[in-house]
C-alpha cells in the first residue's frame, strides 16, 4: 500500500557464537517479531512494534507490542504512544508493564535543538518491577558544530522498585563522507550498584545501489570503562 513499510524478521544467536563481538545482551536468545510504518500525510505518520525475545540459557522471556503516532512540521516534532510489555526472568517471576511514551523536539534555530522524551507507567503489575521498562525521563540537546557535526547532551532518570539510575551521555556525531556517519560517546551512570562510566563508538556506511535496492554495514564497541556492567536480561 501507499506509505506503508513492514517487515518481519527472526534472530537467533548461539551462546558463546562469533570472536566475542557479539553483544552480551543478545547472547543465546531468539528473537522473532515485526514492525510497520504507516505514513499519512508529510507531517503525519504511525509506527508499530511487535517481538518475542527468549534467553535459551536460563528460560527468561520478554513479549513487547508499542504503538505510536508521529507529528513533525517546521519546528517542532511530537509522537505519543502505548507500549505493552511482560517478562518472566530465569526464576519464574512474572512482570508486566504498560507504559504511555511520549517525545517533543524544538529546532531553537538551525544549530539548536532541545528534546524530551518520556515513559511512564499507568497500570504494572509485577512479582519484581521491570528493569528493562522502568518509568524514564529524558532531557536532551543537540548542537551543530558544523553542518555535518553535532555535538549532543542529554540526561536520563530511570525508576521502578528494582531500579533508580541517573544517567548522563555526552558525544558526537559526524558525517565525514557520503553515507557514513560515525558516532562516539562517553557516559556516567548513578544507580543503586554504584557508579558506572562507560563509552561508545561506532560507524555506518550506508550504500544506494539502485532505486530499488541499498545496503548498509555497521560497527559498534560498547566498553565499561569503570564500574559494574548489568545485563538485566541475562
């Protein structure tokens, strides 16, 4: 149909599989799911998500399905949605999550934008509130340096009864050629486990080979530099 994309994909990563470049979260798990966009006007589109994660390792499961509304003109940039999510851990402990989320950003001029996003519960029910869907907030800002350079800031708070986190991310991004973009970061994270200091680096090339047809190639290195590392789903 017209402005309509879909796509359904399946995924599944061995423990222990590749020469340890793989990410830790995605280890041993299989994920099957789907996501579609639905554009209805130049200003106006709906996005949806849905997917089932499963750790094969210790039998934790995750079921998510979001859906949400995107406006943009000139200035200024809004979505708002639902997402639904539940999760049984490797003991058995159910929780279930439904959240509102919610995003404005504002072009100040053509070197400043300020953006805000937000995830709140309106009705959990858990054994052990989720750490992969606590309520978030998130205030960020991002400034051209140079047309193809932004230099970003942004601050997250992250709460539920398992989780209290206070993180903040600073970085670039960068376009040094034609369909490349590489991106670092250096991040400091407060929570409950201690303090975490961490960074990020990556790159994509993105390739139009045709009308019809692109491809695309990444890399990322994730490093925690200082600090203990969490991995709530495995």
């Amino acid at each position: 149909a017209d402005g309509l994309e879909a796509r359904a994909y399946a995924r599944q990563q061995d423990p222990g599989f590749g020469l340890g470049q793989q990410a830790g979260s995605e280890a041993g798990t299989r994920k099957v799911g789907a996501d579609a966009r639905l554009k209805i006007s130049d200003s106006l589109q709906i996005q949806a998500e849905a997917y089932r994660q499963h750790n094969q390792v210790n039998q934790a499961r995750r079921d998510v399905a979001e859906a949400r509304g995107q406006w943009s003109q000139e200035v200024l940039s809004t979505s708002a949605g639902l997402r639904m999510a539940s999760e049984a851990d490797g003991t058995g402990k159910e929780s279930s999550v439904r959240q509102i989320i919610g995003a404005v950003g504002y072009e100040v001029d053509k070197q400043l934008t300020l953006r805000a996003s937000t995830e709140l519960d309106v009705g959990s029910q858990s054994d052990s509130d989720s750490v992969a869907f606590p309520n978030r907030l998130t205030l960020g800002i991002d400034y051209k340096l140079t047309p193809l350079t932004t230099l970003f800031v942004q601050h997250e708070l992250a709460r539920s009864g398992a989780l209290k986190a206070d993180t903040t991310l600073a970085g670039l991004r960068t376009q040094p050629w034609k369909g490349g973009e590489v991106a670092s970061s250096l991040g400091n994270q407060t929570s409950v486990d201690g303090q975490r200091l961490f960074g990020n680096l990556g790159l994509v090339q993105k390739w139009q080979i045709d009308e019809q047809w692109s491809s695309d190639f990444g890399i990322d290195r994730s490093r925690t530099l200082r600090g203990p590392a969490s991995n709530s789903f495995n």
